[in-house]
C-alpha cells in the first residue's frame, strides 16, 4: 500500500514541475524529495516517508495538501450533504467496492474506548488523513477497523486503538488501508483523538 502523504507528495511534485522545482519552492534538500517521490528504501526495507520537517513545509506552502491523494478523496470543508450520506453495512465495507466520499457505518468494536463503543453510528470522509485523526482501516482480510492515526519510527504510520485490548496496524502490514477519515460520531463531531 503506498502511504497517502506520499501519493500527496507526489501530485504536488507533479503539478509544480518535479521534486527539483518543489524544492525550490519551499527551500527543502531536492535529494530527500527526489528519495521520498522515487521511493527510496530505508535500511529497514521501508520506502522513505514524508517526514515531519517536509509536511510542515508542506503545510506552510499548500494548505489542504494531504487531501489532494486521490481521484475520490476530497479537499477542505465537508464535501457532502450530512442528511444524504448513505449507511454502509459491515458486508458492503468488505467487498472492496468503490466507497462513497462520505460513508456511515456501526463501529465494528470497542477498540475506540468510552467515547465510541462498539455499535455507534460514525460517518467517515474519504480523504487524506493527519497524524492523530480516527481512521477507517481495512485489513487484508477485508474487515474494517477503526484507529487513531499516528506516526512511527518504526513503521510509515501506525493505526492505534486508543482501548489497549486492541490489535495496532501499521502501514509496513501486507494487505493494510486507509480508506477514510472520522469526520462525525451520532450527530455531533468526532473529537476522539485530539
């Protein structure tokens, strides 16, 4: 799976004439952008990720960057009319149809803790998450799983249930995917994780 903030990082690169003209721009090292878009590995077999200092300058520099991964995935605000989002079943989340641009369905478990125990209705964003948002993962058997995401030094990223009982993913897993971010629990927003 490549790492949404790379796949960002590389429409950037794209759209600004390479990872040259981008490093430039934001008066990065070309070097580590040229590793980072190529996909250089790291010792550990790893392709090298965006890093802290790059997605700040990133940030600095375009604004809404991370949600420019993908086709489907969306930019700032809701993209989405709350009242229209459809209900997915668990069934529907695992044939590994194409999913809506935002999406309800029942958390599968209690790995979320006390504020969103198994059962409670969660509408999700497919977009390009940040470090400590809720994410929807799907793992290489196809069931859903809900964690915060977070930076590794291990791993590109971490996918951590915030209820310890609960298996943690990571972007380094064969088969593992983000497929979308929490954006609302019941009727009001999801603060989970921040």
């Amino acid at each position: 799976m490549d790492d949404p903030l790379v796949l960002a990082f590389r429409r950037i690169c794209d759209a600004e004439g390479g990872y040259k003209a981008l490093a430039d721009r934001i008066s990065a090292n070309d070097q580590s952008l040229y590793q980072v878009y190529s996909g250089v590995k790291l010792p550990s077999g790893r392709p090298k990720g965006v890093g802290p200092q790059l997605r700040a300058k990133l940030d600095t520099h375009f604004p809404g960057w991370r949600s420019a991964t993908d086709a489907p995935l969306v930019a700032h605000g809701l993209s989405y009319q709350p009242d229209k989002v459809p209900y997915l079943t668990r069934e529907e989340l695992m044939t590994g149809k194409d999913l809506p641009n935002a999406f309800k369905i029942d958390l599968p478990d209690d790995a979320m803790g006390a504020k969103a125990p198994k059962g409670t209705r969660a509408t999700f964003e497919r977009r390009a998450p940040g470090w400590g948002d809720a994410v929807l993962l799907i793992d290489a058997k196809g069931h859903p799983h809900v964690r915060v995401y977070r930076q590794s030094l291990e791993h590109d990223w971490e996918g951590v249930a915030p209820n310890p009982a609960f298996a943690t993913f990571t972007g380094s897993m064969s088969g593992v995917r983000v497929v979308a971010v929490l954006e609302s629990l019941g009727g009001g927003w999801a603060q989970l994780s921040r």
